[in-house]
C-alpha cells in the first residue's frame, strides 16, 4: 500500500489520536486519500474553489471529504472518476 506524503505527515502528527490516519484510511474504499490541493492541481481548479463548495454545500458535487482532527479534508483518492460517472 502507498502512502502519499500527506498521509505519512498526518500519522506522524495525529499518529496517537482516536481517530487517525489508518482509521480513515480503512474507512476509505480505494485506501488512499488527497488533500485539497492535490484534488483542486487533478482538477484544474484552486484549492478555494473546492473548499467554498463544501462550506456551501456539504460536498463539492457529489464528493464528501473525510476531516482530520486538525481541520483539513481529505478527499478519495478515486474522486475525479465519480465526478466523471456522476455526468
């Protein structure tokens, strides 16, 4: 399994916390996760597009993040494929 560096920098940092990284990551279909901005660089978008979105809406189209402990969402790794079906 790979593990990008986002992740790795969230297990070292949140590594003792209830609810960490490789719960999320279990809770993830396709085990792997991107940060905001890596989806928003897959999806030729800014990160704050992203970001309004989910603070108008909940989601940013059909996509739910997962959120960390310390605030930041994590969005699966398979997005830009449901964004595609969901067309």
């Amino acid at each position: 399994m790979r593990i990008n560096t986002t992740q790795r920098r969230a297990e070292r940092q949140y590594g003792d916390t209830q609810m960490n990284i490789k719960t999320l990551m279990a809770s993830c279909k396709a085990c792997q996760l991107l940060s905001t901005e890596e989806l928003a660089a897959q999806l030729s978008l800014q990160p704050q597009s992203i970001r309004k979105r989910y603070c108008q809406t909940g989601a940013y189209y059909s996509l739910r993040p997962m959120k960390l402990p310390n605030g930041r969402l994590m969005w699966p790794a398979d997005s830009i494929e449901r964004l595609v079906e969901a067309e």
